[in-house]
C-alpha cells in the first residue's frame, strides 16, 4: 500500500536532488560574497588609508536595491534567465578587473569604485534572476525552498569573515579576492548541469505592442497592493529594516568598543554569537512547513523594539544578550518576508514584488547611516537606542492597524500560481 503524504503540506526542499544542487552552487556563491564584503574594506583601507572610499565601497550595496524595480520588471517580462548567467558573467568580469588593475599597481579610487560598482550590479542581477525563478524551478516547495536559501544565505555571512580571518595570513586579501571571483562559476555549472528556470515562453510577434516597463511596474504595484497578507507584512516590516540595518550593526559594533570598553575579540565574539542566533531564526522559519508570517512577524516586532530599549540597561552583558536576541528575531522577520513573496503572488510577478520592497526596504537601511551620527552627536550614544526603539516600535503601531485585515490562511485561489502545489 502506497503511503499518502498530507496534501496541504509541502515537501522538504531538501529531498528535491535539483534544489540540492542549485542550493549548494547558490551558498558557494553567496560565501565568496560574504569573504569579499569582509575582505575588499579591508584591504581597501590597506591600500589606502580612506576612510572616505571604504564609505563609498560600503554604500554600494545599498544603493544596488535602488535599482530593484527596474531589474525585477525585466525579469518579469523575459524571464529569470536573462539576468541569472549574464549577471554572474558581469560579476566574474568586475572581479577580474579588479584584482589585475590592484597587481599592476594601486588603482585610483575612481576605478576602484567602478569596478567594485560592476561587481555590485552583476549580483543584484544574478539575484534578481534566481530569486524570480524559484517558484518556476521549485514549484512543488517554492515557498520553503526561498526560506532554505534565506538560511544558507545567513550561513555564508557567519563563514564567509571566518575564511577572511583564516585566509588572510596564507593568501592575503587579494588571494581572498580571487576566490572570490572564483566563486561565481559554481553557479554556472550548476547551470550548465541543467539546473535553472525554464525559458519564458515569448509574445508572439502579432499580439501587439507590450507596454513599457514602468507600466510593468505599476502593474506588479497593484497585484502587490491587491493581495493584503504580502503588503501589510512588507509595510509593518520597514521601520525594522530601518533599526537593522547595516548601520545600526555598525553602531552595536561601535558602542561595545566605545561606550563598554569591551576588547575587539569580546566585539568579535560577540558578533559571531549573534550571527548564530540569526542562523537559528533563520532556520526555524525554513524548518516551518507552514509559517504563520503575521505571528512571526509579531513576535519579531515586540523583541526587537524590547531589545532596543534594554540596551540601554548599564550592563554590557544585558546588551550582549538583547544584540543576540534582535538578530535573532531580526532573521526570522527577514527570512518569512522573503518566504510570503513566493508563497501568496503569481510566479509572474514576483521579480517585480521583489524589486518593489527592495527599493522600499533599502530607503531605510541607506537612511539609518545617515540619522545614527546627528542623533549620537546631539544626544549621546543612549539616546541612539532609544530612538532605534522609538523607530522599531512604529512597525507595531502598523501590527495594530493591519492586524484585523488579514489572516495567516491559505485562502487565496492564486497560491496554487506561485508556489505549494501538493505533494503526492
């Protein structure tokens, strides 16, 4: 007798060999990244003495989400594949040109800058293209498959500075970034194995004139604003984009060093600590046949504000414990407001849903660099936690309102479109 799986559950991603596959190429990826965020500041810096040109370096990634609409339209309209290859290729060309300009001499800033711009703009386009083809590649799991990539996602950024500090007395930095560019062929192959979306079937050439793609925008805009539980979820998580950022990491960061006199490998340790808890929100939501995102999204939102403002308790240990805490929660949020994307829109729209809360999402965390120094200069370094607080403490307010007009229930017909087909 045949054992039947429960139908309103899906399957693991993990027993599906191509996820497998395409998971392990897309982490051997995002590691290299992870080596490469660490390690060109660094090595920059080396070069350099510029505080000025590692701001620019940094502020890059950021500003790459600013172009997320745009990307994600494209992706929509052709198909994952027209950006999946050709951003990685963009990548592997940014790199190379990177490590050579660095061994025939020091670059100018203003070539560093560029190169390191075209590495950017290759892996938002590779993102865009894989993030968009989930639902098409995975359609059995679409919505747990995201949440497992989110994962080894968090994973890469806890080895990734590992290997940076391992690495960096053997092969030095720029060894590091020629593993760096090394990394973006792992994604090839898997491509070249077989394992990507399938090719878009094309407009015929008789059926008229397609309409731009600020018009594909504003379409996408609707369909997102049309379904509640993705753009309540997506509204109420802003302003904890904003009090996690990578600004506000920055600031942890400092504030240990600065305000608790707590040496650079108590900063280290700490900070490794708090990416295991991040690892571990992570994970639980990928573990989660089905997540409840307004549940989780609550949860993250009281911890998150609570941490905030019991930081400023005058113990470092309490700090250390509440950074571990928000991060924590912080991964949880992240990893179910990517999850709910796959899980509730149109596999057609997703590219655009994607660009959409980038762009949304990336305003506050480019704001928050900005905000953090006025508000310590004129208040103190307190006063920046209880404003982080004050600011977190907004995405409950929106919990308040949004609250009665949507649910965690399947009951949406188009799910059947973006993601949990069931299991037989």
């Amino acid at each position: 007798m045949t054992q039947q799986t429960n139908p309103t559950i899906p399957t693991a991603p993990w027993r599906d060999r191509r996820f497998v596959v395409f998971a392990t190429g897309n982490f051997v990826n995002n590691l290299g990244e992870a080596a490469y965020k660490v390690g060109l500041p660094l090595f920059v810096y080396e070069l350099t003495g510029s505080l000025v040109t590692m701001s620019l370096l940094a502020a890059l990634s950021p500003a790459m989400l600013l172009l997320s609409p745009w990307l994600g339209a494209i992706v929509d309209r052709w198909g994952p594949r027209v950006f999946v290859v050709p951003g990685l290729l963009i990548q592997l060309v940014g790199a190379v040109a990177l490590n050579l300009s660095v061994l025939g001499g020091l670059p100018s800033t203003t070539v560093l800058f560029c190169l390191a711009a075209l590495v950017q703009l290759g892996g938002e386009m590779y993102r865009a293209g894989w993030i968009a083809g989930v639902p098409t590649m995975f359609p059995r799991n679409a919505a747990r498959s995201r949440a497992v990539l989110s994962s080894l996602f968090v994973t890469s950024n806890i080895v990734g500075p590992l290997l940076v500090a391992a690495g960096v007395g053997l092969i030095g930095y720029l060894g590091l970034l020629w593993f760096n560019a090394a990394t973006f062929l792992a994604p090839i192959i898997v491509w070249l194995i077989g394992v990507h979306p399938p090719t878009k079937e094309r407009v015929p050439r008789g059926a008229g004139r397609r309409p731009g793609l600020g018009r594909d925008i504003l379409d996408g805009w609707r369909i997102v604003r049309a379904e509640k539980r993705v753009l309540y979820v997506q509204l109420t998580s802003l302003p904890l984009h904003f009090v996690s950022g990578v600004g506000v990491l920055s600031f942890m960061v400092w504030y240990l060093r600065d305000h608790w006199d707590m040496p650079a490998s108590g900063v280290s340790t700490a900070q490794a600590v708090a990416n295991i808890g991040a690892l571990i929100g992570s994970v639980y939501i990928a573990a989660r046949a089905r997540p409840r995102p307004r549940a989780v999204l609550a949860l993250s939102a009281i911890v998150m504000t609570a941490a905030l403002f019991l930081m400023a308790l005058p113990s470092p240990a309490a700090f250390v414990v509440c950074m571990v805490a928000f991060f924590t929660l912080r991964s949880a949020m992240t990893a179910v407001t990517a999850m709910i994307i796959v899980k509730y829109l149109p596999a057609d729209v997703v590219g655009r849903a994607e660009g959409l809360f980038n762009l949304m999402s990336g305003l506050p965390i480019l704001a928050a660099p900005l905000l953090i120094p006025l508000v310590q200069q004129v208040a103190g370094s307190t006063a920046v936690l209880v404003f982080l607080g004050l600011a977190s403490a907004v995405s409950l307010l929106c919990l308040l309102r949004f609250w009665p007009s949507w649910s965690d229930e399947d009951a949406n017909p188009r799910n059947a479109v973006s993601g949990e087909t069931p299991a037989t």
